[in-house]
C-alpha cells in the first residue's frame, strides 16, 4: 500500500517563507510569552471575527477577545509554534494540530464551527490577507500537475477508503431523501438524483469527467440502460472500476479510460461530471467548457455536481498543501466561465450543503472507529491530519463557509427539455425536504 506523507509536494510561498523564518524562531528563547506576542494573537483573532475561544500558552498565560464563555481552549505548544500561528493562521493551525504542538480541549469539530462562523462576520481584504492569498495561492492544474496533484490524494491506497467510505466507495456528496437514510442508500439516492436529472434514456451515450471507483458509471448502464465512457486519471480507482465492471458483466457497456477532461473525444446525449471541477482550476474553465461544446450532441445535456462557494476565495491552505492540491471549490459566478462562452442555457441550480454536512458526519463516524486501522497503516500524525479534514469540511459545510452546487445545462436552443421539476421527486415525497 502507498503511504502518503503528511508533507507538502514542491516548494510553495508559504513552504519558502516558513522555512526562512523558522532559521528566526529557532534562535528565540523559551521562557514567558511576551506581551508583543500576546498582542499579535489578538489581532488575529479580532481579523478572524473574534471567535469565542480562547488560546493557552505555554506559560498559561489565556489569550481571547470574545466576552461570550468559550468554546474551546487551544493550548500552543512553545514560541515557535505561536510565531507560526500569526504569521499564516489557517495554514499553520493544520501543521501544529497534526504535529501535537497544538492541543484542542472542548472539541475539535465544535471549535472549527466556532471558528467559520466567526470569519464570515469578519472584514474581508486588507494587505495582509493579499499578502496570505498569495503565499497560499493554489498549486498548478497543468496536465502533468493535475496527475500529481490527484495521485497524492486517491492513490493513497483502496484499502484506506474502504475503511470509512459506503459499500460502492462514493467520495462525493450523498443524498438524505430522509433523515433516517443510510449512507448506503443516501448515495444510491444521489446517483437516481443525478441521473434523473439528466433525462437519461435507454441507449444514449454518456461521458462521465472524473469517475473514482466507478460506481455511478455501473449505476447508469445498469438502471438506466445507458452506454458510458467514464475518464479518470487515478490508477488505483480505474483498476478498481474495471474489475467491477468486469466481475457484474458490465464492461460491455461501459469503458474505463485513463486520461482527464482534456483528453474526452467523441459525441454523447450526456455529459456528467461528480466531484471533479474543483480539481480543473478556474483558469482552465474556458478549456472544460470547449471539451464539453465539442462532445455533447446537440439535444445533449450536462450536470456538473461540485464543492463551491458563495464568494470567489481559496481554499484553506492546509487541506490544499496535504488533502488536496491544487484544488479549488468555485461560486456560481466562476462557473459560467464553463457555460457563457459556449452559449449553454444553465435549466437548475440547486444547493445541497446540509447533504453534504450529513455525509461528512457519517464519515467522520466511520473514520474515528477505524482509527485503529489508520493508524496502524499510516501513524498518529496521518490520523490526526485526517480528522481535521474531515472535521474541518462537516465544520464548513454546517456553518455555509462551503456549499454543493449541482447544475443541470443544455443547448440554449434545446426545447425537448422537461417542463417541470415534477419528474425529480415522482419517487420520493416531493417536498424535496428531510
């Protein structure tokens, strides 16, 4: 099995200038925090909206600026890692965490939430956080960088998602038709939804941009009657996919290509991307959506299902440097970079943030009973890097910091469309409610 580091993949700003100055830090003394040093932790929480948590050094000295009563102590190891802490906070927080230099007593998901609702009364702007921006700013998503980036975060190894993912290892957004739901039939809820929504019919083609395991691929020719070509770049989940299609007889219907977006030929009735654009890079949206113009037949249409966000802003550093590099989760406006220049008619938008708030909670249940087993393949620090993700995303998703947009598109001239939503729901409620 691959082991994955909890280290950086090349030399960024923020790598660059943390080294230089940890030659500054390591030369400063032990001893009592200073009142410099205190003042600087307060500027920082009042910039992040003066949550209410309050920090404990390690001479005990308290740090907070909210009156309300805590909910959390964040106890900093030595100066050093207070130093690193006001210098890049949300990057910095992460590598103090996963190295035990930073303790959370009160909760780590609780803080996180804490933490995200306070930032987002905050002011926004100013040169420090251009300053940030910049040192953080995302990694490439060049050809020969997309496959890196996507190789440190699901080649870890098959073996690693069984532990914590459903039976058909969907990484993506579930959906809870009602709250009772498991996660098992929450994400084959998700792929009906999916599905429905493109209109799918016996004997259409389709391209899927981005398949993992190859579960929603498997879903649609087998319920849906569909013929697939599914592109991935992972090898570890397009072996994985073959197999199971081979092993269900599928493989005749479907067929499993390595290569990315860029490399999609032919016509399809659909196009379907889950879970892949926030790997693309706004900057390469213009080239997605000329990849889609070319493929998809004239009455076709398309759905893309992605992490975003109601403001353009980046990722946080920490899971863009170790979770996933060069990712970043788009607002609406972004993604008409894709539709506008090829003049697709976006037909629905919808937001399923509280889905996605209720599929990282089951995975965060079934990650925390397979530490053991995390930590037995990969160490105590790969574990605590990996609750903090997942805390850290359910923390996002609950407080609106991130949302999950799925957006149905055609040709604007395309009128064999549906007339109503009604065909979404003739199968469940319809209130579309939990």
């Amino acid at each position: 099995m691959n082991r994955q580091k909890i280290e950086p993949q090349g030399k960024t700003a923020a790598e660059n200038s943390e080294r230089a100055s940890s030659q500054l830090e390591s030369s400063q003394p032990g001893g009592d925090s200073l009142m410099l040093e205190r003042w600087l932790l307060t500027k920082v929480l009042k910039a992040m909206g003066s949550p209410n948590v309050r920090f404990v050094l390690w001479d005990g000295q308290e740090v907070g600026v909210s009156s309300a009563p805590a909910v959390a102590r964040i106890s900093i190891r030595d100066r050093v890692s207070l130093l690193r802490l006001v210098a890049n906070p949300c990057l910095q927080f992460g590598e103090l965490y996963c190295s035990g230099r930073a303790r959370v007593d009160g909760g780590l998901l609780k803080f996180l939430e804490t933490l995200y609702r306070a930032r987002s009364q905050a002011p926004t702007g100013g040169l420090w956080q251009a300053m940030l921006d910049f040192a953080n700013r995302p990694r490439s998503n060049s050809p020969q960088a997309a496959r890196e980036n996507i190789h440190h975060h699901y080649n870890i190894g098959n073996d690693f998602y069984k532990l914590w993912l459903d039976e058909q290892l969907l990484y993506t957004c579930a959906y809870f038709a009602t709250r009772s739901a498991t996660l098992e039939q929450a994400q084959i809820a998700k792929m009906d939804h999916v599905c429905r929504k493109l209109w799918l019919k016996p004997g259409e083609q389709v391209v899927e941009a981005g398949c993992g395991w190859g579960a929603l691929a498997l879903h649609m020719a087998k319920h849906y009657g569909v013929r697939v070509r599914a592109y991935n770049i992972a090898g570890e989940q397009l072996a994985y996919a073959r197999e199971r299609a081979r092993r269900e007889g599928m493989d005749d219907r479907i067929e499993y290509i390595e290569g990315d977006y860029r490399d999609i030929d032919g016509e399809c009735d659909a196009f379907v991307s889950v879970g892949m654009l926030e790997h693309v890079g706004v900057e390469h949206y213009h080239t997605l959506g000329g990849v889609i113009d070319r493929c998809l037949r004239q009455n076709g249409r398309g759905l893309i299902h992605t992490i975003g966000v109601n403001q353009p802003s980046l990722l946080n550093p920490w899971i863009e440097r170790h979770i996933f590099p060069g990712a970043h989760p788009p607002s609406l406006g972004e993604m008409m970079k894709i539709f506008e220049p090829s003049n697709f008619s976006v037909l629905d938008v919808e937001n399923l943030r509280q889905h996605y708030a209720k599929t990282l909670e089951h995975w965060l249940h079934r990650y925390e009973a397979a530490v053991p087993s995390v930590n037995e393949m990969f160490g105590e620090d790969f574990v605590r890097a990996w609750r903090l993700y997942l805390s850290g995303s359910l923390a996002a998703f609950t407080s609106g910091e991130l949302q999950l947009f799925q957006v149905v598109f055609a040709r604007a001239a395309d009128n064999d469309i549906p007339w109503t939503r009604e065909y979404l729901y003739a199968q469940g409620r319809g209130d579309g409610k939990l």
